[in-house]
C-alpha cells in the first residue's frame, strides 16, 4: 500500500482535534446568554470568553511555535491536548467567572498550538501532491465544529446546563489524546522561523494593508456574529431550538462559502473576488436588521453573510502567496493571528454597543468596520508587488 494511503487516516484523526478545537473556540458564542445567567454577568461581560480566546489565540501560535522549536513533535502535541483537556474540565467546574475566563486562556492558547501542529504534521505525513488536500481535511474539521459542533453543543447546553459542553468538548480530546498516543509516531521539529523575521514582512505597505483587511473585516463580522443569539431574541424573538437551527444554517452556508471563494479566485483572480466578496458582505451587514420583519428573507440574507464571512478565506491567502511568495507560510501563520484579533476586537466592540446602545445595532457598526477593511483592501491592491529582493533585504 502506498505512503498515502497508509497514512491518510492520521490526517482525519488529526482534523478531528481541529473540530474540538474550534468547537471550544465558537461554542461560547451559541450559550452566551444562559452563560450570563448563570453566573450572574451581563452578556457583554461573557462576550469577553470570546474576546479572551481569540486573543490568546491570536498571540499565542508564534510564541508557542518558537518556545517549542526543540520539542519532538507528537509529544507536545499529547502535552498540548492534555492541557487542553485541563482547560475545558476547569471551565465545567469554574464556581465563577474569574476561573471561566482563566479556562478560556488556558484552551486558547493550546488550541492555537493543537491547530497548528496539525496542519504541519498533515502536510509531511502525505506525499508531496496531497498536501494542500491534507491542509484542507484540516481546516474542514474546523468548517464541521461550525456546521455541527455548535449547533450540538447548543442542544446539549440547553438540556444539561451551560457547563456541559465543555465536559462534552474535555470528552472529545481525551479521545484524541488516544488517537494520537496509539496511532502516531516520534516526529522530530523542524526549523521554526524567530519571531523577529515574521513581523519584519509587514514592513511592506502592500502585506500590512493585506493583513489589516482580515483584521478589520473580521471585526466587523464579529460585532455581530459574536452576539447572534441576543440578536435572534430580540429581533426575531425566537426560542432556543429555533436558535440552534438558525447556527445550523448559518454552519452549512458557511462550508459553501469556503467552496466559494477557492472557485472565485481561481475564476476571476484573487484581487477581483476580495473586493467583490468584502463590499457585498459590507451592503450586506447594513441590510440585515432591515429584513428581520420577514424569517424567509432573513435566512436569505444571513445564509449570504456567512458564505461570505468564509469565502473571503481562500482568496484573501491566494492574495498573499501571490503577493510575496518567499514569505507564504509566514504570511499564513500571520493571517491567522490577524484574523483572530479582529474576532476579539470584534467581541469587544459587539459588547460595547449592546452595553451603550441595542444588539439591534450591531449590524451597522460592524457594516463600518468592513468598510474600512475594503479601503485598506483596495489601498493594498493598488501599491506595487513586492519584489523577490525587497523580501530578502527584510
């Protein structure tokens, strides 16, 4: 039997650690107001679990990646889960919510590693030609946790309390632990890149505007995303089963969306799709509490908003491989933490404009971020290819 297929199972076993992942990353979302009850906190103040999360997330990947330069890789990838496993047990015995927000850092900052980890084992355990299928495995354990992860974890918080899907998320990377002790074997690292030189690429105006848009554009999705539950209650006035299969609907949208945008930048380039995609997502923001008088529109309207909060993915990473191809696996680890500080800003902004305003307008604000990332996409576009030499002088 040949390499590929005798290890591909590994790379599902390791898509399966980022569906837990990113389960414990977007579950917080869906439960945010039975969080608030149950500790007694505004929903503002629990959006902070999410702020938390994709902030340590954001940060923490290159840190940790350059810390354990030297750590043969499945043993602090057992390490990695096991602490992880500690941070969601911690999150289902947390009294209060100090010791909530410390399980959420201890998770985040693992799951990033975990996250990693995975797509760079995935990607050497397959030959050559199935990398990019591998990575891709990978990332679609993420695209599940949203399809049925959440939506899961919803029912299950709803029947068994809000600390239940934390055991449920503790239960899943045990298994994996498992998974990874029985089936993987000693992996020595590779060299890993100081963080020193990662940063010196976004001296280019070009790359930082690049990696300004998903930071803006995601904060503007999040302003909104972040608090969807509040907002389906209060717009719509629906109840907790509806609510899950609205986050089912949304979950499935954004798979195809992630389909999407991979077709629109090979079909019309990369550059093309990313203004199409972010100024259409933009309209979109401002026009979805103008339709909650109908459900049927609504689903309409929110299904195109999450195709498009996924499809932005593929053409905004084509754009920076083809904007500096010596640096492109920076650029993606990069990407990554840009991404995750506009989720956490996004978080944070949501929350301020519940505290100071309604939920109702969140929509709006988030509509202004995403303005702001098609400016700086547009300011990115226009400037001159960086060339081969100018990287190399970095």
């Amino acid at each position: 039997m040949g390499r590929v297929g005798c290890l591909n199972y590994k790379v599902y076993l390791l898509s399966i650690v980022s569906f837990v992942v990113g389960m414990a990353e977007l579950i917080v979302g869906g439960i945010l107001d039975t969080v608030s009850d149950g500790l007694g906190v505004s929903v503002s103040k629990a959006g902070e679990l999410i702020t938390i999360y994709s902030l340590v997330f954001a940060l923490a990947s290159p840190v940790l990646l350059t810390l354990t330069a030297k750590v043969e890789r499945k043993k602090l990838f057992l390490w990695s889960l096991l602490i992880f496993f500690g941070g969601n047990l911690l999150a289902f015995f947390s009294p209060n919510f100090f010791v909530l927000f410390i399980s959420r850092i201890i998770s985040a900052a693992t799951g990033s590693l975990l996250v990693v980890l995975s797509i760079t084992i995935s990607s050497t355990i397959v030959k050559e030609e199935y990398r990019a299928r591998a990575i891709g495995i990978i990332m679609m354990g993420v695209s599940g946790s949203l399809v049925i992860g959440v939506p899961l974890g919803l029912v299950i918080g709803q029947h068994f309390g809000w600390r239940s899907p934390f055991l449920f998320i503790a239960i899943l990377s045990l298994i994996s632990m498992i998974g990874i002790m029985l089936f993987f074997k000693k992996m020595e690292p590779k060299p890993v890149i100081s963080l020193r030189q990662q940063l010196e690429t976004l001296r280019k105006p070009k790359i930082l505007s690049a990696q300004l848009t998903s930071l803006l554009f995601l904060t503007g999705h999040l302003t909104l995303y972040a608090y969807l539950t509040p907002f389906l209650q209060t717009a719509l006035h629906l109840n907790s089963t509806w609510i899950s299969i609205f986050y089912f609907i949304f979950g499935i949208a954004a798979v195809f969306g992630g389909g999407l945008g991979g077709f629109m930048a090979d079909k019309w380039g990369s550059q093309k799709s990313i203004l199409v995609i972010v100024s259409v997502f933009c309209l979109v923001l401002f026009i979805l509490p103008k339709v909650t008088f109908s459900t049927i529109l609504f689903v309409i309207v929110m299904m195109v908003w999450s195709m498009l909060s996924w499809a932005i993915t593929p053409a905004q990473q084509n754009y920076l491989i083809e904007t500096t191809p010596e640096t492109a696996e920076i650029q993606q680890s990069l990407n990554n933490s840009a991404m995750h500080l506009g989720i956490a800003a996004g978080s944070v902004i949501g929350g301020l404009v519940i505290n100071q305003q309604s939920v109702l307008h969140n929509a709006s604000i988030g509509g202004i971020f995403v303005l702001l990332a098609l400016i700086s996409a547009v300011f990115s576009i226009t400037r001159v290819q960086t060339s081969t030499k100018e990287i190399h002088e970095l």
